[in-house]
C-alpha cells in the first residue's frame, strides 16, 4: 500500500493485536536474526580464509598408455578381392590368426605358378652364369699357354739372333784375315816384280806371286760376302723376334677380349639373377599376403569392408581390432593460457562420463567419484582444436580405476596447483587472471642438487 496520505494508519491500527504482527516485530526474534547474520558474517570471513587449491579443467576422453594398446585398423598392402571371411564382428582372435582371404585383382599377378615359374627362370639363369664362368676359366688357361709359348717362341728367337751376332763377329774377323793376307799378297808380289825387273826374280815367280794374289782377292770378296749374309741373318732373326711378339700379342689380346666378354656376360647374368631373385621374393611375400592376419591378440570391431567379392586398394582399412591388452589412460586438451602451468608427475583428478561424481574443484580431498591421476606427457604442439594435448595415466597410490571404463569414453579433469585462500581465488576468477606459476617440488629438488 502506497503512503499517500498524511493519514498515519500504524498511529491509529495497533499490529501487535495480530498473530502475524506479533511474530514480525517480536523483539525476540529480532534478537535471533541479528545473531544468526552476525555468525554468518563470521562464518563467511573465515571461509574466505580457508586453503582452496588451485585447478587447471581440462575435457578429454579415455584411450592407452601407449600406442600400441590402441583401436587400430587392419590394412592390406596389395590390392585385392575379398575372398572370405573367417571371423565375425565381436570375436576374439589371437596373434596371427587368419581373418579373412584376399585373391588377387591385377592381371600381372594372376598366373597360379608365378613363383615357381619365377624359381625355374632363376636356374637356367645359374645354369648360364655357370657356363660363363667355365668359359673364363678356358680363356685363362688358354692365355697362360700363349703366353708360355710365347715366352718358348721368344726365347729360341733370340737364340738365333745371339748366334747370328756371333756368326757375323766370327764372318768379320775372317774378314780381317782376308784383308791381311791380301795386304801381305799385293806386298809379295810387288817386291817380286821388283826383283824380277832387276833381273834377279824369274817370271814364273813373279807369276806364282801373281796367283796368290789374285787367291787373296777372291777370299777377300768371298768373305765380305760371307759378312753380309751374316747381317742379313741378323737382320732376319730380329724380324722373327719382332714377329712372334706381335704375333703372340694378338693371339694373348684376342683371348682376353673373348674373356672380357665373357666376364660381361656373366655379370650381365648375375644382375638378371639378382633381379629375378628380388621378384621372387617378391612374388612369394605377395603370395604370403592373401591371408590377412591379426596382428596382436583382440576383437573384432567392425568389419570396416564386408560381404565376398568386393575389391579394394592397397592401405584401404578392411576390419577394425580392439587389443585385448591395454593400460587405461586419459587424453585431455587444457588451453594455451593453462599450458605452462602443467609438469609432467603432477596429479590430476579425474571424472570419468556416466559415473556420478560429486566435485568440489578446490577440495579434491571432499572429491566423491573422482580418480586419481599423473601427467606422464605433455604435447609440444598446438592441436586442431587450439588446445594442448595431455596424457594421463592412473595413480597408483590412488583408489583403482573403475573396471567398466571403455576405450573413448568421456573424462573431466582437473590438474592439481598450489593452494590460495578462497578470497584470492575469488579476486583471480573475477578478474579472470590465470593461476599462479609454480614450480613442482620435484624440479626446485633437482635443480638445488645440480647447483
């Protein structure tokens, strides 16, 4: 009711006559209230008082520790057809077991005995190399006689080249000898002709002288022609030298072009084993690959390409596989602002999707439904949601996990800083400063110890 007039009604109505008067302006009861908004007050300033922790909130979701232990994807590296199936979606396998068959879809590939056939060209091949190599080991043999008989040949040439030179030395010094004799002869008959002139020679002596003479002048040319025949056999036997190196050395030069062939054509074959080699190898991997295999002990998703006779590229993903072996982990983003506050060891509270949970941030003692964790990597990277990516695995001084986790299930976290008074945090979240930096207990003890 508005007050409108200067009629005072409260002057003129007593409340207290009624029930509802009597305990509004009951003394009392204002006495009680009073006390009560003092104590509250009171109650309120210590809380402000009170340690609160600070927290970094993170979103994530469940997957492993390691790699490995992950959902994965089986891939077949050929192209192919499936062919069948020998699991069905939700079975378990182990290491190695056979989950489905692949035929081939390139016709490079379709002849049934390619490897064998493959096998068979690498024999004939060998069988080839083998023949080169006999061939060599002929030319070498071949070689090492010509060269022998060249050495024989060479030797009996200059054998006859030596006694060519002595025969000619011997030819000189008859020579010579002849020349004396000559000299001797045109002396003799000289002084014969002198004294028979002088009356004191006959002529049949001077005739007689004149004989010898001409004997002397015979021998002389008959054995300058005995030294020029001597040259020339020199002449000859340097010629026959000269004839069988050259000889020999055609012979010798021939054999080790043939060799060279040879050795060409086996490295040839050898370069078409290896080759041949490779795509046996090869063949008989492919061969291998039609059967795909489980690659560690699982079940089986999803079966990601069904039904029988369709084909698909190499790396296409054909069936999904869980490990049946896994170390539970979580995977949570926290913001850019938030990243440095975080070190690997610290623990973090966790609260995982569909089990209730009643979280009090800064009292992760009061915490009822939340687990306990340890930062064991952080990313260095920015990722496509432009948070940071933090792994987490289970505490083991904590409580347990729970056993029904699934791999991908959602996960709250909340990383663990230092404590503040709840009135900091108030100030700080108005404000909307980040939480303090710190550092971990653990890094100030390594780096005293360093210092």
């Amino acid at each position: 009711m508005l007050n409108i007039t200067n009629n005072k009604l409260h002057e003129k109505v007593d409340l207290l006559q009624y029930e509802s008067g009597k305990k509004v302006f009951n003394e009392r009861n204002q006495k009680y209230f009073n006390r009560f908004l003092i104590a509250f007050g009171i109650i309120l300033i210590i809380i402000l008082f009170l340690p609160w922790t600070q927290s970094v909130a993170g979103k994530g979701y469940v997957t492993t520790l390691t790699p490995e232990q992950r959902p994965q994807t089986i891939q077949s590296p050929i192209p192919g057809r499936i062919e069948k199936w020998f699991v069905n979606e939700g079975d378990f396998v182990e290491k190695g077991d056979t989950i489905l068959h692949i035929s081939e879809i390139k016709n490079e590939y379709f002849d049934p005995q390619l490897v064998d056939r493959t096998g068979d060209q690498i024999k004939v091949k060998e069988s080839s190399r083998n023949s080169y190599e006999n061939k060599i080991q002929f030319l070498n043999n071949q070689i090492n006689a010509l060269q022998q008989e060249r050495g024989l040949k060479t030797n009996q040439a200059e054998n006859k080249l030596k006694q060519s030179i002595l025969k000619f030395r011997s030819d000189s010094i008859d020579l010579e000898a002849a020349k004396t004799n000559l000299e001797i002869a045109q002396r003799q008959f000289q002084r014969a002709q002198t004294l028979n002139e002088e009356g004191l020679k006959s002529t049949t002596d001077l005739e007689n002288y004149r004989l010898k003479l001409q004997e002397a002048q015979a021998k002389r040319v008959a054995q300058e022609n005995k030294v020029l025949a001597s040259e020339n056999e020199i002449i000859n036997a340097r010629i026959e030298l000269n004839r069988i190196g050259a000889e020999y050395s055609e012979k010798i030069s021939k054999a080790q072009s043939d060799r060279s062939s040879a050795e060409s054509g086996m490295f040839q074959t050898q370069a078409d084993i290896s080759k041949l080699e490779t795509s046996y190898a090869n063949y008989d991997t492919r061969r291998g690959m039609y059967y795909i295999k489980a690659p560690q002990a699982g079940y089986i998703n999803k079966a990601i390409k069904g039904g029988i006779g369709e084909s698909f590229k190499e790396g296409e993903p054909l069936v999904g596989i869980m490990p049946s072996n896994y170390e539970l982990a979580v995977e949570t983003y926290v913001a850019p602002i938030d990243m440095p506050l975080l070190h690997v060891g610290e623990e973090v509270r966790v609260q995982f999707d569909g089990w209730p949970a009643i979280v009090f941030s800064g009292w992760p003692n009061s915490s009822y439904g939340t687990y306990g964790a340890k930062i064991v990597a952080i990313e260095n990277f920015i990722s496509a949601n432009g948070k940071y990516r933090v792994l987490l695995a289970p505490n083991e001084e904590d409580h347990n996990w729970p056993e029904g986790i699934k791999i991908g299930a959602g996960a709250s976290t909340l990383a663990l800083l230092e404590d503040v008074p709840i009135w900091y945090e108030i100030w700080r979240q108005l404000n909307g400063f980040p939480p303090n930096y710190y550092t971990p207990e653990t890094e100030t003890k390594i780096t005293d110890s360093k210092k």
